[in-house]
C-alpha cells in the first residue's frame, strides 16, 4: 500500500509505524527518544486516511490534548496501520520548516499553542511517564541510536552542500 508522508509517497504494509515508515525513508520527522513515547517529537497530523490506523492508546491519549487529537494529531512512535487503503499526514517538524519558510512570524503562535496543549496535558504525562516501568538501557539505546541515525543524516546534508559549493558534483542545486 502506498503512505503520503510529508507529501512524499512510500511503500507501507499493514503493521507498520508511521515512526518506522518515516525513518527507513529518511523523512523529516522527530524521534529523539527512539520511539518510546518520551520526547514527544514525533507528532503527525493525519490528513487522510486516520481510520486505517491504530486507536488511540494509553500514552497518546496522555499527552495529546483534546484540541490536538481532535485536529488529527497522532504520536508516530505509537501509531500503526491497521488497514490498507490510503494514508497521508505531515510531520509537525515538517509543518514548521514550511511555516519558518513561508510565514516566520506565525512560529510564535505555534510555539504558544503547543505550549499551551503541553501544559493542559502536564498532570496526565507526568502520571503516565510515574507509572511506567522502563528498561533504563534500552531507552539509553534507542535515544543513542536516534542521535546517530540524526548525525548520519547532517552528514548527508553537509556532504551534499559541500560538493555543490565546492563545484566538485553535478548535482540539482548547483545546476540553478
């Protein structure tokens, strides 16, 4: 089946993370905490197809706000395809790329807003994350592997624009 992510297609089986998804395909999303529902980076909002996928479970409905969920907010890291049929959502670090890019000062009220359903949120998050009981060293292991997959990708970045700038390749952004 075919996931629209950051409105670029992808390959997707039923089962699947939207995290996981994005991640083998290089697609800008958060994942600081490897997928542990720790950070809270990973926040999507679901476009089309909301009724393929996973419900709701115990640590999204703690963190998101009713105001996020009822914007089709979803944590990645916790939702899965359920169905087939087609799924299309943009990451939330993806959604303020394209606002720095297209309308900068609108970040501000961005910032206040998820601020604002963070803190509506704050007692339900700090009961989930009391409660639960965690494997200390793979937490550790997932954050480090998450930081290296992030340095991989800066360094794809770098390598890409040194080379252009450098007039050492051929690629699109030198050719403009």
């Amino acid at each position: 089946m075919n996931i629209t992510i950051n409105n670029h297609q992808y390959e997707a089986n039923v089962g699947d993370r939207l995290l996981d998804i994005a991640r083998s395909n290089h697609e800008h999303i958060g994942y600081f905490c490897g997928g542990n529902a720790l950070c809270q980076t990973c926040y999507v909002k679901i476009l089309e197809g909301a009724e393929l996928l996973s419900p709701l479970n115990e640590e999204e409905k703690a963190l998101l706000s009713d105001n996020l969920i009822s914007e089709g907010t979803r944590m990645a890291c916790q939702t899965t395809v359920e169905k087939e049929g087609t799924i299309r959502f943009i990451s939330a670090v993806e959604e303020v790329k394209q606002m720095f890019e297209t309308n900068p000062t609108a970040l501000v009220g961005y910032a206040g807003k998820m601020g604002w359903e963070a803190l509506v949120k704050f007692p339900d998050t700090l009961h989930l994350q009391s409660k639960r009981e965690l494997d200390l060293w793979l937490v550790i292991s997932d954050v480090l592997s998450g930081i290296g997959d992030a340095l991989q990708l800066i360094g794809k970045a770098c390598q890409s624009t040194c080379c252009c700038t450098t007039g050492s390749c051929d690629c699109e952004s030198k050719k403009g």
